[in-house]
C-alpha cells in the first residue's frame, strides 16, 4: 500500500497506479479518523498504517456507499471496535441495502457496485456537521448521498468521488479515458457538476480523492474543469 503525507493527513492507496484506490487518515489529538476504508484488501495496510502512528482508529467518516469506499468497513471495524462510524442520513439507507430513489429525486437508477456490510453506523451526518476535525458537506450525484469533507485547518477536502484526478481532475459523471470507472458508476452527472461547484466557495490549499493523486492549490484547476463541463487535464501542482 502506497503512503503519501500532508501534514496531520495519510493518503494510503491500494493498486496503485493502475486502478489507484485511496483512503486516508487525519491525525486528531483522541486519535485517528479514517475517511472511507477501500476494498477487504485495504484493511491490513490501514491497521498495520494505524499502528505505526501508534494511534487507535476512533472515527470512521465515509463518503459513500460503494464497494471500494466500504468493503474494508467490518475489517476495520473487527480491529478498532470502539470506532464511531458516521456516514449521511441518505447515504445510510444505501448502506443497508435500500437503493429506492425518493419522489423528488432524479429517476435513474443507481450506478456502481454496492457491497453488503454488517457494520451499522452510529451516527448520521447532515451538511455542517462535524466529525472530529471533519466538516461534512453533503455532494450528492455520483450517489444520491454522497458526502465530502472539509478540513478546515488544514484547508483541504476529502472528495470521495465527487472529483478524480488519474488523468486530469474529473467531475464525476464526465467522461475519463484513463480512469472511466467513476464515470461509469455516477448515478446523475449533472448533479453532481452542480454540486463540485461548492468546493469553489472554500478557502482550499489541497484536494484529496478516491482516485488519483493529490491536488495542490487547486481552486484554479477546478475552476477551469467546470467551466470546461467538468474536466480540466491540466495536472500542475498534483503530488505524482
């Protein structure tokens, strides 16, 4: 498992990088905070990862509800039972299987591979919520409870799938020919371009995604991606 660090914040990637898989873990004065879990295969690099710091894992915050965002959830769970773990109020009916859509909400179907977890979550998070040192913020559109976090000392944001950056930074929901499995899993594209644009409004120094490496400064990559219908293959700044 491939380590990167920024400051309080680990990035540890399975696979990479050929289909680069990451999770990361933030540094809270009580402990660790892990911000989504990977695949089953990710857990013995984040507990080994976990021990090295000589922290407990006392938070589990996850973006979303696909299988390489919470297969690794019960194994790590197993190892740090006293962990809270926290996801959104709409996410969480995904998470335990329901995948109905409600009146009000675009009518496609969802998108991408769900796994089936027995770990439920303790706590159920709204946008402004906070979570440790985490701020929640709800970014619907690659699932309809899709959630990114805010970092604000640190001033950087956790984005789940909301953006990858293989290739370039992504909107998920656009096309990507180096990394096409976001696209391919996003539930409503245009919602979730809609939603990206929030993370214009933060005061922002580093992105860190699912997939692909991190960003640095990258408001203006952003910027362009958006204004470009959500991508920007411009890789500047970005922590290869």
């Amino acid at each position: 498992m491939r380590a990167r660090q920024f400051g309080r914040i680990h990035q540890l990637t399975l696979f990479w990088p050929l289909f680069p898989i990451s999770c990361y873990l933030v540094e809270d004065d009580d402990g660790l905070t892990l911000v989504d879990t990977g695949l089953p295969q990710s857990v013995k690099g984040i507990v080994a990862y976990a021990r090295r710091l000589g922290k407990p894992i006392v938070r589990i915050a996850l973006t979303h509800c696909h299988g390489d965002h919470v297969g690794g959830l019960d194994g790590v769970k197993a190892t740090f039972p006293l962990a809270e773990v926290a996801i959104s109020a709409r996410e969480a009916r995904i998470l335990a299987g329901d995948t109905s859509l409600d009146p009000h909400e675009p009518q496609t179907p969802l998108k991408g591979g769900f796994v089936s977890v027995t770990t439920k979550p303790d706590r159920l998070l709204s946008s402004g919520d906070t979570f440790g040192t985490l701020t929640a913020m709800c970014c619907p559109g690659h699932t309809p409870g899709h959630m990114v976090y805010y970092i604000e000392q640190d001033r950087a944001v956790i984005v789940g799938d909301a953006v990858q950056t293989v290739g370039g930074l992504t909107i998920a929901g656009q096309p990507n020919g180096w990394f096409p499995w976001v696209y391919r899993a996003t539930w409503d594209a245009a919602m979730a371009l809609r939603c990206a644009r929030m993370l214009l409004d933060l005061d922002l120094s580093l992105l860190l995604c699912a997939h692909g490496p991190a960003l640095h400064e990258p408001l203006p990559m952003l910027r362009r991606a958006l204004q470009g219908g959500g991508r920007s293959k411009d890789k500047d700044r970005s922590d290869t």
